[in-house]
C-alpha cells in the first residue's frame, strides 16, 4: 500500500516538471505543510505525502516516539526505516506518473519529516538532488553502515533557537556531519521555537527558487 498523498499541479505547462515532495512532522497531516505550496513556484509539481502510522484525531506519524523511564525519550527506528523506504517508492511512482525532471526533486521536512529527509537522502543516494531540512536533524542511526561517496545531493537546514521539541544542539550537528562528507550545505537558525517563521519560508524559497 503505498502513502496517500495530495497534489498541487504545476501552474506553468512544462512536459516534466521539477518535482517537490512535502513531508510533515509528528502527529500532523498532509495539509499542513501543504498550506505554503499556493506561495511557491509555479512551474512545480508539489506533492505532500501523509505519513503512515494513523494517530487518530487526524494526525500521522512517521513512527513511534515511545517513552520509558529508563531510555527517556526514543524512536522506533524499524518504523523509521520502513517510512524511508515508502517514500523512496513514492517518489518512484510520482516520477512515473507525472514525468517530472529526474535530475529536479526536491524533498521537504518537517521536523520528523526533515529527519527522514536526511535519512532517505544517504540510504537512496541521489534518489532527491535538494533537501530542505527544517526543524529536524541527522538521525545517525539511520545512516547506513557505509556512505555513499557519489552523492552530490545539496542541503538547506533551518531551526529555531528556542526550540523546546528538537534541541538547537542536534540540529548545529548537520552541517558539521554534512562538511565532513563534502555536501554542500546552507544552514541558518531563527528565534523561533519549533516552527517556520516568516523569513525563514522566504529563505528556503529563494534557495529553491534558485535550484530550479
């Protein structure tokens, strides 16, 4: 069963349009992030694909964050990787489907949704060209064993200073991880908590904008 998904068609008439994949965070849904796809270029296929784990009251997860008294907070990293490869093959299918610009696909995240961007962009080397990373960080865990040295996906990471969810700290750790692996990466942080402030939407849209 592959994800559900809601879709945004390019405004512009172009045979294979430059594709952009929406992921949402925790326990969200696809209309969240789907709300800015009306702000961004035209000439974009936008997809935003809804998350498998139905948490009820219409929100979604990627996978479980459980808690324990001893461990504190952690994810299930089997869900974690198995919404990695279920978006990978819904990438697949879209390109397929829509015909988009194989050497164009962008992946936005969210918060849960970043981290698998991450993920999803080291276990399927240049499966996605862009990540747009916001509010997340690099999940080591699942890294593979063994990085990929032909990748030449570039990055855009953004996080909020007073985020109360995914500590600055983790996600400071990304361009340093990404510099030694020799990705490029834009990485800017806002005095926001756990969200996208205003000139943080533009940022990201000027840095796709010029990918375009």
């Amino acid at each position: 069963m592959s994800l559900q998904y809601i879709v945004r068609e390019p405004k512009t008439s172009n045979a294979n349009p430059p594709l952009l994949i929406l992921l949402h965070g925790y326990g969200s849904n696809e209309q969240d992030l789907f709300s800015f796809a009306e702000e961004l270029p035209d000439d974009l296929l936008i997809v935003s694909a809804r998350a498998p784990h139905d948490m009820g009251y219409g929100g979604y997860a990627w996978y479980a964050i459980n808690f324990d008294s001893i461990n504190g907070k952690f994810s299930d990293l089997k869900q974690a990787a198995e919404s990695v490869d279920k978006i990978a093959s819904l990438i697949d299918e879209i390109k397929q489907k829509y015909n988009t610009n194989p050497d164009k696909t962008f992946l936005l995240g969210f918060s849960q949704g970043a981290i698998l961007s991450y993920a999803l962009s080291f276990k399927y080397p240049n499966k996605v060209q862009h990540v747009v990373a916001l509010s997340g960080y690099i999940n080591e865990e699942l890294l593979p064993t063994e990085i990929d040295n032909s990748i030449t996906t570039d990055y855009y990471i953004s996080h909020g200073t007073v985020d109360q969810v995914l500590p600055i700290d983790w996600a400071r750790k990304a361009p340093i991880i990404l510099k030694d692996l020799k990705l490029k990466n834009e990485y800017s942080e806002y005095p926001v908590g756990h969200g996208v402030a205003p000139q943080n939407f533009y940022s990201f849209k000027n840095w796709i904008v010029e990918r375009l």
